[in-house]
C-alpha cells in the first residue's frame, strides 16, 4: 500500500489491519522529507531519535532516517489511533526499531534509494526488506558470502539474464527473516536459505530441507517496477489483538511519559 504523505488516507492502513492483521505500507522519499529539516516540530515528532538525527553529517544518511521515521510513526499512530508525537520508537540490542509500552504490535522497517518502507502486525512478528531490483550482486562474490550450497546449485540452474534478479530475491527473504526474528546482520546468511524459484516459500537448511513450518509466510513482489519487496511474518497463531488504540494498550502514565518525553507536552492533533 503506497502512501504519498503525512496527509494519508490513513483509513485504508487501519481498514487493511482490521481485516488481516497486518499491513505493509511504502513511500518515496520526497514525499516524506520536510522541507525545513531544522523545524522545531521535528523535535516532538522524533523524540529521543532526534538527538541522532541532529548528529548525522551525511545529508542522504539523515534525509532517509528522518523520513522513514516519518513514515513509520504515521502507520503506528493509524493503527494506535494516536498522534505521532506519541509513538515512542525504541530500540533492541540488534538495533531493531520497537514501539515503545506497545508490545502487541510489530514493525519493521527498510529504506534504499528513494524507497521507504514499513511492515506492522499485530498477529506475530513481521520482517520486511527492499532492494533495488537491478542490483548488481551476481559475480561479486555474493553468492558465496550470502547463500547456502543448496542455493547456490539452484542458482546455478537458472538462466543466466535471470540469475541477479534471483540473487536479488534471496537476499531481500533472508534480511526480511533475519529482521522479523530480531537478529539482523547477526545471524549468518549462509545459515538458513530459500529456494530461488518456490511458489510455497519457507526457510530450508543448509541442505535444501524444510527448516519452518507454515507459522511462516513469505511474500516477495516488485514496487513502482523498479525495488524487490520482500515480507516474512510469523504468526504463532495465538489470535489476534483486536483492540490496538493507544488508550486501551496503554496505561495513562506510559502515555504522559510518551507524550511528554521531550517536556513540552505535545499532544494529539
């Protein structure tokens, strides 16, 4: 689901997780970069990753960290039915972004290019990944760094003007993985693997056999034909929470501590 800003319609996100329980939603960057970078309402809208936006020299570091956040807030607070400024984003060890006293929600969330992209769930855990479908990866020793040897001999066995498209594709599932099971770069490619061609997509070992089961969804499309898309989610099938507003998930006093986080006191609009 694209969003093209700040302004939505933030319906369709809230209707899309009412009726399944997730949503992935992406953007461009443009449409989600202020024009003013300095502006004070940056401050609340950032919370504590604003101290980390401040110190980031690179102009396109910044600009795609600032946006993302953006995006991110705006598709948590649809779900939460709060404003931005009261969406804390925290982080876990790994680096991997959480709402902060909302545990019943997952996100996740990718940036390349001018791509920005965020997974939610409130039915498990969600994973997503995106990569510029014309990446050069074939031939670069990718494939030894990032694929397991079953992998490699199913590459093998695909025409060669389709091979990097492939590469491409295994590589946004295993970040997609990785990023829904919390370990990032932390947990070695050449570990886990999926078959470059299945239509039924599940984590195989090392040796092409199954290593999930169907807890596991994985979905990989092409965005604006120009990014891979890919999105794991695992659903432990415990039910889903049905009830995600912020004044029902969250006690008064964790909702003033998120509000006024920054001590200004900004509330919904």
């Amino acid at each position: 689901m694209r969003m093209d800003g700040p302004h939505g319609p933030w319906e369709r996100v809230r209707d899309a997780v009412a009726r399944h329980g997730s949503v992935v939603v992406y953007g461009r960057l443009p449409e989600w970069l202020p024009a003013d970078l300095d502006h004070p309402r940056l401050r609340p809208l950032l919370g504590r990753d604003h101290a980390r936006f401040r110190a980031m020299g690179h102009p396109q570091v910044r600009a795609r960290f600032l946006a993302s956040r953006l995006l991110l807030k705006h598709v948590a607070c649809a779900v939460i039915e709060a404003a931005p400024e009261a969406v804390e984003l925290a982080y876990k060890p790994g680096g991997r972004p959480y709402l902060r006293g909302l545990d019943q929600v997952d996100i996740s969330l990718s940036h390349t290019e001018n791509l920005l992209l965020v997974g939610l769930t409130r039915r498990g855990w969600i994973g997503v990944d995106a990569e510029a479908k014309d990446r050069p990866m074939l031939g670069m020793g990718t494939e030894k760094q990032v694929c397991t040897p079953h992998e490699r001999s199913a590459l093998a066995q695909i025409a060669e003007e389709r091979r990097n498209a492939a590469l491409v594709r295994l590589w946004t599932l295993k970040e997609a993985y990785s990023k829904a099971i919390g370990q990032g770069m932390r947990f070695r490619f050449t570990e886990f693997g999926f078959s470059p061609q299945d239509r039924n997509v599940q984590v195989l070992r090392p040796d092409g056999e199954p290593g999930t089961g169907s807890e596991w969804a994985f979905h990989t499309c092409l965005v604006d034909r120009a990014y891979t898309v890919s999105v794991a989610h695992f659903d432990a099938g415990f039910g889903d929470t049905s009830d995600t507003a912020a004044a029902t998930m969250l006690d008064d006093g964790l909702i003033a501590a998120l509000v006024d986080g920054t001590g200004e006191g900004h509330r919904a609009r």
